[in-house]
C-alpha cells in the first residue's frame, strides 16, 4: 500500500530519513480494526519521530502520522484517537505509564490504511469532513483538556494564549470563543496577530507586550520565551496550562509570584478517549471549523514536513488521500 514513513532516525537532518512509496498491507490483530484513510494531519511528534524521539531504532522503518480519519471496512466514518495504553488501566489514560502515541507502538496514519485498537477509532459525527475530523485527535484534544479540564475557567473569564498561529494555540482560540470565554492572544507578527482576530480572539497583542488587565487562566506551549510574561499577566490565584516548550524547557520560576501571589502552574498532556468524544460533540454542536493552514495530497508530504520544520505554519497542516 501507498505510505509515507521514516526510514531510519536522523537527528540532524530529519526530511532526509522521509520516504514517500509503499509498504506491506497491515495485518489486522484480534480486536483491532482498519480504517482506510480519507485524511490525517501533521504534528510536531512527526518530526521527533523522524529524529529517532519516542522511538527505537529497531521499530524503524515506520509509517508516521498519529491523528487521522477514515472509514471503517462496513463504511463507518471514524476519527481515530492518537493515545493507546494498557486494556486493563481503568483511570484517566493520559496517566498510564504504559501509555504511546500510535506511532511509538504501531504503524501510523500517512498511508491507505491504518489499523489501530477497535476503542481507538471512535465514530465521527454526521457532517464533520474527514480533514476536520484529522485534527481532533491530538492538536484539538491537548488544547480541549486544557481549556475544559485543567484551567477551572468560567464563561465570560478572560484567558491569554502564548501564541496565535499553532496547531495547539488556533483550537484553543476557536474552543475559547465557542464557550463563551474572553479570548486574548499574543503573536509575533501581524500576519499572527491577523489570523488570531479573524479566529475569534476578542484582543491582541504582541509577544510579550503590555495587557490591558490580568487574566485568569494563560495557556502556555512556547515556554522560556514568554514565561515571565505568562505568570505576570495571571491575577492572583490564576492559573498557568502548560502543554508544551517550543522556545526552551528551563524558564525562570518567578517562584516570588507564584507563592505570594497563589498561582498556580498545572500541566497537560494529550487528552482521554472520553474528552475526545466530548470534544467532537462539542465541536458538531458549535459548528466550529478548524483552522487547516495547508491542505495537501500525501505525495506532497515533504512539503508539508518542510513547512513545519521552518515554522511557517498557521492552523494545522493536513494530508489527504
């Protein structure tokens, strides 16, 4: 079958190690299912895995891509959830010290066909494309648990997101202002700034510029960058949602504030098989529509690859069969 995949890990030079071409059908484990693939997006963890991240050499060549939609063999359309773990674990997934994205323990989304755990391919609700469907399951799921779950805020709250043009940071905005939150974003440029308004982001501003008032939740993926501004615009007893540290993983703890001040630092990691069926319910019912920065076929896929790796991204990119 037609599938693009990593052939060896290459730190240094990780598109190298990117092929586009064929390899074996899957076969199809007890309790398993295929889904033949309409459409899968691209996510940094892609790029890691191409870099040998999360993965052992002995596990290579393999196909990339976690996040997916397609459709079952009886015709179901299904939005595959990125997150396996153990069978046996009864709580939140996302604590499973067992726990993989697909592409750590099987072969990905980048292909004619995926098989993944019957409980990983949940079904897609009437009238969400398969390229909507593609972004849900880990850009859309980390931002949902953090806004929903781990930032305690209320409608009518105003919240900052570090960032105006990622993945992450667009579902954040779109999810934000579909729940009724006031929405402020930061951006580098105005092309950033732009998007974010146009997404539905009630304020803008520069990276690291003077807010107008304090916030009661920052929603953090960029790190060192922006951290001291992150933690000086919470009001006191806010909260900081950390699900990433695109610009370094080591910032100044500002532990004065955090103390003194009762804030509070929480982080988050992907999302449940429950969050995501709540957020595709939530996503059908607001009739939101995902940013999709690029569309492209997956014989194009080394484009799509390049554009994150400069970082000239905006909204997500996704491949489409």
């Amino acid at each position: 079958m037609f599938a693009v995949y990593a052939s060896e890990p290459n730190a240094d030079d990780p598109i190298a190690s990117l092929v586009v071409g064929e390899r074996p059908d899957p076969e199809v484990p007890e309790g398993w299912v295929r889904v033949k693939v309409e459409a899968a997006s691209l996510n940094m963890h892609d790029l890691w895995t191409l870099r040998g991240v999360g993965i052992k050499e002995d596990q290579f060549p393999m196909i990339l891509g976690c996040d997916g939609a397609g459709t079952l063999d009886d015709g179901t359309p299904v939005v595959l959830h990125s997150l396996m773990g153990d069978p046996d674990w009864k709580d939140d997934e996302t604590l499973d010290p067992k726990r993989k994205m697909l592409t750590e323990w099987a072969q990905g989304s980048f292909a004619d066909y995926v098989v993944v755990p019957q409980r990983n391919a949940l079904p897609r609700p009437e009238g969400m494309t398969a390229t909507a469907g593609a972004v849900m399951g880990t850009a859309w799921l980390t931002a949902y648990r953090m806004l929903f779950t781990k930032s305690g805020l209320r409608g009518g709250q105003t919240m900052l997101v570090q960032g105006a043009s990622g993945g992450v940071s667009t579902a954040l905005i779109q999810l934000g202002r579909a729940a009724g939150m006031q929405v402020w974003v930061t951006g580098r440029t105005d092309e950033k700034r732009e998007l974010a308004l146009r997404l539905g982001a009630h304020q803008v501003f520069e990276s690291n510029g003077k807010l107008p008032g304090k916030v009661q939740a920052v929603f953090e993926t960029v790190g060192e960058a922006t951290w001291k501004h992150s933690v000086r615009a919470l009001v006191p007893g806010g909260t900081i949602v950390c699900s990433g540290a695109t610009s370094g993983n080591q910032p100044p703890a500002e532990l004065a504030q955090m103390f003194f001040l009762q804030k509070n630092l929480v982080g988050s990691t992907m999302g449940t098989l429950s969050e995501l069926r709540d957020l595709l319910d939530f996503v059908a019912a607001t009739g939101i529509a995902p940013e999709i920065g690029q569309e492209l076929p997956m014989t194009e896929a080394a484009d799509g690859f390049r554009s994150m790796l400069d970082g000239v991204t905006a909204g997500k990119i996704v491949f489409t069969r």
